[in-house]
C-alpha cells in the first residue's frame, strides 16, 4: 500500500470515528486540527488504525506522533 492509499484509509477513519465526512488528512495534521481527538480518541485512533493496516504500534513509537505524517511513515514501516 503506498502513502496515498493510506492517506484515504485514514481519512475513511477517522470519519468514521468522528463522524465527519469532511476530514481530509494531510501529512501536517495534527490533533488539534480535528474537533474532538481528545486523548480518549488517540487511543481508538490507534487500536483502529492497527485493525485496519494489520499492525502493532509500541508505546514509545505512539509518543513519539506528531502529526498524521509520522502516523503514515510509521505505517508504511510497519507493512514492509
């Protein structure tokens, strides 16, 4: 799967889990750009993202998500 593939998989996401069609992920995304990811959502943003691409974040690489794009390299890592 290649970075643009996850960006709409991601997308798909978190529209789910906000309820709103209108999110657009970029790379520079961050929590405070989207109402309600509170640190309650982090934790279902991650056990969904997991579900969804099939693999395992550490505690320490979840600390270390700035923005959608190191969520999306870590991704990428991870599926090699």
């Amino acid at each position: 799967m290649d970075e643009p593939q996850i960006y709409s998989s991601l997308d798909e996401v978190f529209r789910e889990l906000f309820d709103d069609d209108n999110i657009n992920l970029t790379p520079e995304t961050t929590a405070e750009d989207v109402d309600g990811w509170d640190s309650f959502n982090h934790l279902n943003i991650i056990v969904a993202v997991e579900m969804k691409f099939g693999v395992r974040f550490e505690t320490a690489e979840i600390e270390h998500l700035a923005n959608i794009g190191d969520m999306v390299r870590l991704i990428v890592a991870k599926s090699g």
